[in-house]
C-alpha cells in the first residue's frame, strides 16, 4: 500500500488518485469467473448489493465539494473528490463485470443503498457525507476481506485485492478531511461530533451484519468476532 505523509494538500491527492489509475493490479478476466453453487449462492446474496453501492454517480458529493471548494477557496479538492468518485465506480464496474460473466443478475435497487443514499443527502455539507463514507468504507475493508476468503474464483481475489488495496487509502482521505473540520472545534462539541460517529458507525454495522452475514461468517468473521474488528478499524481510522 502506498505511504502518505500524515496531512496532504487537494494537489496532492489529485496527484496520487492519477497514479493510482496508472497503477492498478491486473485482473486474469481471461481465466472467467467460476463458482462452486455454494460460493455463487454467497455471491448471489450479496455482492450486488456492494455492486450497486460501489456504483452511485456521487453527484450529491460532488456538488458537497463544489460548495465546500466555494467557501474555502480549494478549487483542487473538486477534482480529488472527482477522481474518488471515479475510484469507487471501477470497483462497482468490476464487480458488475464478475456478476455479468457468472450470470449473476445485478440490483437496481436496494433498501440499505437507499437508505444510506436518503442519510447522505438530508444535508449535503461535505463533513456529513464524509462521515458516512468512513463508516461503509471501514465495513467494506471486513466484507472484501471475508468475501475474498469465502471463494476460490481467482478473478473475485484479484478485484477484491484491488479494493482492498485502494480503501485504505479512501479512507485516510476521508478522514484526514475531517480531521481539519473538528480541529478548530472547542473539547465539547468535538467530543459531542465524535459521540455521533460511534452511533452512526454502530448502526451501519448493525446494518452490514444484518444483509451480508452469511458471506461474512464464510469469510471467518462470527459476530463477535466482526464486531471487535469493525471497532478496531474504527479506532483506527479515527487515529
């Protein structure tokens, strides 16, 4: 995974966003995606649902950046968003390519997306809609990881390593963001934003258990166990 320094400028990350277009990992397409009917009942029952996630057009948080880029003269941050937008819609791409060549039907629509979609938008404020990002981001690193153990396909493994590989560093992004809108923050209300991030962030994984636990307990991760980890990436993530 690529280091980057503790705070970059937007410059920086639209830097890094084309050189990691540049650089991804190469999937074996020519191999075609095969399933055992255990592996593709897993996949049938959840992938599409990340699939479409993974696919939204952003325009609700590209017009958050636009608004943001506005009020704070960082023209730059547009196009950085931009570019991460464009990172996650690979990812749906992908995805939606290994469904097309299993003959595994893609979603339209889902209750959890919409849901997730309707939060977002209530207010579009770029510290919002990065809030929620960090939360699905930090649940999608424990859902590649389990989905990517559950099956043998190695087209799957290499779409979920590259995944694997570019969340990290969405997720540094995200937060590094953040982390510049509560610094100035007096204690209190810090801790008060803070008290609102655990409780949406239990919520998402409450969410994420319910839809998409039987992928994850084929993956290794019991309950118990996704929960402890969900938390450690948290804490993480917030350091």
């Amino acid at each position: 995974m690529t280091v980057l320094q503790p705070v970059q400028t937007s410059a920086e990350w639209v830097a890094y966003f084309r050189h990691n277009a540049d650089t991804l990992l190469d999937v074996p397409w020519e191999l075609g995606v095969k399933f055992t009917p255990e592996e593709r009942e897993l996949v049938a029952a959840s992938i599409p649902t990340w699939q479409l996630g993974e696919s939204s057009d952003g325009r609700h948080l590209r017009g958050a950046a636009e608004r943001y880029a506005n009020q704070t003269g960082d023209t730059d941050f547009v196009e950085a968003i931009n570019l991460f937008i464009g990172e996650e819609q690979r990812h749906g791409a992908e995805l939606g390519r290994v469904l097309d060549l299993a003959g595994i039907p893609r979603k339209t629509w889902d209750c959890g997306d919409t849901v997730f979609r309707l939060f977002r938008h209530l207010r579009p404020r770029i510290e919002l809609t990065a809030t929620v990002v960090v939360a699905v981001e930090i649940l999608a690193l424990l859902y590649y990881a389990a989905i990517r153990r559950a099956v043998s396909c190695p087209v799957l493994h290499r779409v979920c390593d590259q995944i694997l590989r570019d969340e990290p560093i969405h997720l540094h992004f995200q937060c590094e963001r953040l982390a510049m809108f509560h610094r100035g923050r007096p204690r209190v209300l810090r801790a008060l934003t803070m008290l609102g991030h655990r409780i949406l962030f239990a919520g998402t994984a409450l969410a994420v258990w319910a839809g998409h636990r039987r992928a994850l307990r084929a993956g290794g991760l019991g309950f118990r166990r996704f929960w402890r980890t969900a938390w450690a990436k948290h804490r993480w993530a917030r350091a």
